[in-house]
C-alpha cells in the first residue's frame, strides 16, 4: 500500500465523492442483480470503511478484503467494524488467481503504483473474461504525468519565444515516449504530446484501458463489457477510475436500469470530479442559492484540473463529504 492510500477521507474529498458515486451506482443495480448474495472482494486498508458501507447499504454479507502488507493486515483484524469480514494476507492477484467463484462478484482493483500501470491494466482485462457473467469489476489507476519520470538536463528543448530546438523534444513529447516505452503494445496510436498533462493524462489511461478490455472480451462469445461509471478526480495524485459489468453478449438489460442515472459515464467521457475546498459558511451558502457566485462576492480558485468549482460543487453537493471534530 502506498503512503498515499492510507490518507484518511478526511483528507481527500474527491475520492470520498467518486466512492460515494460507486455506492451510488450499486444501488441503483441492487434489486435486479441481487447484489446481496455477491462476494466483495477489495483492498479495504487498515481500516475497512468501504466494507463497512457495502454491508450497511446494500446488504453483502460475503466480503474479503485481500490486504499484502503484514501490519496493515493485523491492523484490519483489528479494526474490522463488522466480523462478517473475512482479511486474507495475500496479493490481490493470487487470491483471484487462487479462487473458484462460482457466484458472481465485485471486485475493486484499488491501484496506486505508477509504475505498475500495464501490469495493472493487463490483470484487469484479464479478470473480465475469468468471473462469473453478471460480475461488477471497478479500478483505480494512478494518473499523474510525472510519474513517467524527469528527464535530464539537455535531454529537453528550451523554448525561446515559442522556437525549440528541432533536435530536442518538449517535456509533453518526452513523457509520451515515456509512457509508449511502458505500455507497449497496449499503447493507443492516437496518442498526443500535448494529453502529458494532469488534466489530460488521466484519459489516456482510461482509452488504454477501454481497448485492453474490449481486446479480451473479442476473444469470448459469452459476454461483453457493459461501461457503468468511469471518474477523473485528484487529492493531490490524479486518479481515474473505471467500473464495468460483465453482461451477457446478447442481454442489453443493464443499460435501461442506469439510461435516467445522470452519473452514468464511460472510459471515453469520464466525470471530472473536482470539488472546491469550502468552508463551512461558503458550503451552505452554496448549497442554499441559485446564484451563490453572485452571494458569495468572489471567485474561487480552480485547480490544476480546471473544472469550474460553482459547476463542479453543483454536480456533485450531494455527495460532498462534511467533516466535523467531535470530542470523544
């Protein structure tokens, strides 16, 4: 796990936003896929609220959460809110590897290593054509740039009045060299220079992961990819998440049941979450006007993801979190 997983929510209002979307989306399909008797299988950290919401709201009472790291797994023994949790100290991909489902099942592949992306998005590919039909497959991808790397000195143009070097390359034509280098054959050829930005890197992950899948379910005349939710957001790291059904090939059941959900969304046109930072005042200000930039008297700053905050926090209010300190 790495040291930004283990943010509390608290601290990342935007994940809790696109969570809160998640759970949305699974209620919505509760009642005709019978979501109660799915096994939920994820990466639940040390202190297991996603289970816990799973079982509250929907009723699941077979969950695994699949922990690698020796301390975080004691941890989650710990602080399991419900026993019904099973935590197994394994990695993700052997305890899929190492299971027969034989009913079907969520499984939520919470990544966060750049490093790792085509593996990542390899074994998610993969696991769409090993479960069972009706299964609900959700991923989480690490989406900043910079974790392509820094190149060295001279190895970039510097650009003088908007003149490069034609020898040299731009930092953005770099990183797509980077990122080309890493994904190989799963790299889509459209790509551009000038999507090596935070704000637009994340779709190029999520176009990587829409052709990687779609590959695999060609091979397979049982089912197909049914896109449900895909989600574009940054706490500081940018994420993108992507969320599927492994529908049966010739059911086309699933789409009427999200076709009035204003949150369904695809890989190829994700939902840019980006929530301003409120205080408690300016949140029910915003929550209580038609015009609250006209009440509030000024402008709030965006983020380097560039949505409009007003449009953004109108979106999404609902599942703003709001966080309060309480003495215990």
């Amino acid at each position: 796990m790495s040291k930004g997983a283990s943010l509390p929510y608290r601290l990342r209002p935007n994940k809790a936003v696109d969570r809160e979307l998640f759970l949305g989306l699974l209620s919505r399909l509760a009642a005709s896929l019978d979501l109660e008797d799915y096994r939920y299988v994820g990466l639940g950290g040390p202190f297991l609220e996603d289970f816990r919401l799973l079982h509250a709201r929907l009723g699941i009472n077979d969950l695994v959460s699949v922990e690698v790291e020796e301390s975080v797994h004691l941890r989650q023994h710990f602080n399991r809110p419900i026993d019904r949790i099973e935590c197994v100290h394994s990695t993700l991909e052997d305890y899929i590897d190492g299971t027969d489902f034989e009913k079907p099942v969520i499984i939520w592949f919470d990544y966060t290593v750049p490093s790792e992306i085509t593996e990542q998005i390899e074994r998610f590919a993969r696991t769409v054509v090993e479960v069972p039909l009706n299964s609900i497959l959700r991923i989480t991808l690490n989406a900043n740039p910079e974790s392509l790397g820094k190149p060295e000195p001279g190895e970039i143009a510097v650009e003088l009045s908007g003149v490069k070097s034609s020898a040299q390359k731009t930092l953005q034509e770099w990183r797509l060299d980077r990122l080309r280098e890493r994904l190989g054959g799963l790299f889509p050829s459209d790509l551009k220079p000038e999507e090596m930005t935070r704000k637009r890197y994340g779709s190029c992950l999520l176009k990587t992961l829409h052709i990687a899948v779609e590959k695999e379910v060609l091979n397979f005349t049982d089912r197909r990819a049914a896109w449900v939710l895909a989600t574009h957001y940054a706490d500081g790291q940018p994420m993108v998440t992507a969320t599927l059904i492994v529908a049966p090939k010739d059911n086309t059941s699933i789409e009427p049941l999200l076709e009035k959900w204003e949150y369904n969304s695809s890989p190829e046109v994700p939902l840019v979450v980006d929530m301003p930072a409120l205080s408690t005042l300016e949140r029910l200000t915003m929550e209580s006007c038609d015009n609250p930039q006209e009440k509030l008297g000024f402008d709030l700053p965006r983020s380097d993801m560039g949505e409009d905050p007003y449009l953004s926090f109108k979106r999404f209010y609902r599942f703003f979190p709001h966080f309060s300190r309480i003495e215990l």
